[in-house]
C-alpha cells in the first residue's frame, strides 16, 4: 500500500480533540432525552396527560433524536469510536512527510556526484530515483525525525538499501566496525580490496584513539584510495571512501549539500 492508497484508508479518522467534543455533545444529547421523559413521566402521575399528548411527545422525540447530527455532529451511520494513538501518529507522520519541500539542485547534484564517486554504476542506477524524489528536512528542527537530509540519507543506505556509501560512526564505536565498513565500501562499490590493518592490534581502543584512521586511510592511499570525511560538527564521524584522484570532486559535491569536507590529516585527533 502507498502513502495514496493509506491516506485513503485514513479518511474519516477523528483526531483526539474531536472526539472529545464530539463526546461531550453526546452526554448532554442524552442527557436533555433523558430529563425531558423524565418531566414528562412526573408530570403525567401528578396530573395526568391525555394520550394526544403522548403522542406529541413521542413525535418530538422522534424529531429530536433525526436531529442527533445537528446536535451532535455525528450522524447515526456513524459510531464514535475513540481514535488509536498509533494509527493518528502514522496519519500525522504521512502528514508531515508530504510537507518537505524537495532539495535544491545544487544538493541533489552534490549527492549524485558524491554516488558517482562512491558507488558502482548499477547502484547508482538503482539510487536515481531516491534522489530524484529526496526530501530537504533541513528545515525540520531537533523535533524532526531525522534533522538533516544528510541523516536522512545516511539512514535510508545503512537500514533500507544496505549500501556502504555515507556511513555514520559514533566516536567511541569499535575499531573492528571501522574496517567492516571500508572493506564492505572497496570490494561492493569498487570490486578492489586491501590490506588493511588488523582490528584487533587496537585492543580495546576506539575508533578515535590517535593513529586509528590514519592507519586505515594510508591502506588504502597505497590503492589509489582514501577516507573522506564529511564534517557534522558533532560526536560522530560521517565517513565515505572514494579515489584519491577524485579528491577535489569530492570536496566540492559535500560542499554541495552543505558541509565541508575533511580527510584524515584534518581531523583533530
């Protein structure tokens, strides 16, 4: 099912606020029901009503209760049924998604220069049409889901296409997730490989223990390779592989979608 055919299945959906009110409206609708025949049932054993009279009350019962829609603002057909929290949270997120604007086309070419750089020519046929359709949720704030185009990419290539394109590193991750990733990056993008150090001669150090990424980016200078960085400004590091004569390219596609771009001898470790 597409975001179309769901929002469709969403229809008629009420929001919290409106079931509320729609609820509080049916409490007094009962309510004057049930004290009107309850005046009428007290004054017909004080007094008594002749039966015409109980015929105009029950017609204007009748009247009254056509009338629930007016009232109420729920028609019979329909039963008041107290909306799903999750349900309204994927209509809202469907909602906001459609409220991002496209990226602009000097981002969109520096991501597709950036995959021209970086991936094999049948993944970069693959990817055209995500970047063609990709969002701008730069404008997102910290309450957005991903607060950058840039995560939003990332997470979209490390959870849905499982491609080592632009790769996001926490600065305390392990050194063996390091080489896991530039491997996986120069034999599925490049069909190259290595040799690259050993994981496990780093103990239990991190990733940004001194010498880490230099060790790694020299590896793979010795190919005709090398570490781009892209610069987040925060605790974690955006890595990407790409040739060394393609570095100038580089810099300028990341530059492209708004940040600069660093290499090893840049970064401050």
């Amino acid at each position: 099912m597409d975001k179309a055919e769901y929002r469709q299945s969403m229809e008629g959906i009420m929001t919290e606020e409106e079931y509320h009110r729609i609820a509080r409206r049916e409490k007094i609708f009962y309510a004057v029901l049930i004290i009107a025949w309850c005046f009428a049932f007290a004054v017909w054993f004080t007094i008594g009503f002749p039966k015409a009279k109980w015929v105009l009350i029950g017609g204007g019962t009748l009247i009254y209760l056509y009338l629930k829609s007016t009232f109420t603002g729920l028609p019979w057909s329909r039963r008041l049924v107290k909306p799903h929290p999750v349900r309204m949270e994927a209509q809202e997120e469907i909602g906001t998604e459609e409220d991002y604007p496209l990226i602009s086309e000097t981002e969109r070419k520096g991501y597709t220069t950036l995959a021209e750089l970086c991936l094999a020519e049948e993944t970069q046929k693959k990817l055209a049409s995500f970047f063609e359709t990709l969002k701008d949720y730069s404008g997102a704030g910290e309450d957005g889901e991903y607060g950058s185009t840039l995560f939003y990419v990332m997470e979209y290539m490390d959870e849905e296409a499982h491609i080592f394109f632009l790769m996001g590193l926490d600065w305390k991750q392990e050194v063996e997730t390091l080489e896991w990733r530039i491997e996986s990056a120069l034999t599925k993008n490049f069909g190259v490989s290595a040799d690259l150090p050993d994981f496990r001669t780093y103990g239990n150090k991190s990733i940004s223990a001194p010498s880490v990424f230099a060790d790694y980016d020299n590896a793979l200078r010795r190919k005709g390779f090398q570490l781009g960085f892209i610069d987040v400004e925060c605790d974690e590091y955006v890595i990407f592989v790409h040739r060394t004569a393609d570095r100038d390219k580089a810099e300028d596609a990341v530059q492209r979608i708004g940040y600069r771009y660093k290499e090893v001898a840049d970064l401050a470790i």
